[in-house]
C-alpha cells in the first residue's frame, strides 16, 4: 500500500515549468508518469533556480 506524497509545487509551477523545458506535449499525453527522471531532475533544479531568485530579490532593500 504506497502512500501518495504532498506536493511542495502547486500544479500551475510544475506545468509551466514542463513547458518552459520542453515535455509539457508528454505530461498532457501520458500524465507526470511519462516524464524521464531526467526532465524531472531538471525540473527540481529549475524550481530551486527559481526560489532562489525570489528570495534574493526579497532580502534586497
């Protein structure tokens, strides 16, 4: 019996960020569990790109 995970990313991020990289076409065809583990790495690391840019931006006065 697995036990399904909260998700951290709200699902606008996670389908922006797929078509910012390139697999969007395959989440809409086969759902997230189509994506390579690859794209979803990527993914992760896009996301942190991101988070940490905001939180830059935030502390500058």
């Amino acid at each position: 019996m697995g036990r399904r995970r909260r998700s951290v990313m709200s699902e606008q991020l996670k389908y922006e960020l797929a078509k910012d990289l390139g697999f969007y076409d395959t989440v809409q065809q086969e759902g997230w569990g189509g994506i390579k583990a690859k794209d979803a790495g990527n993914m992760v690391k896009r996301a942190i790109q991101l988070a940490e840019q905001a939180a830059s931006k935030s502390q500058q006065p």
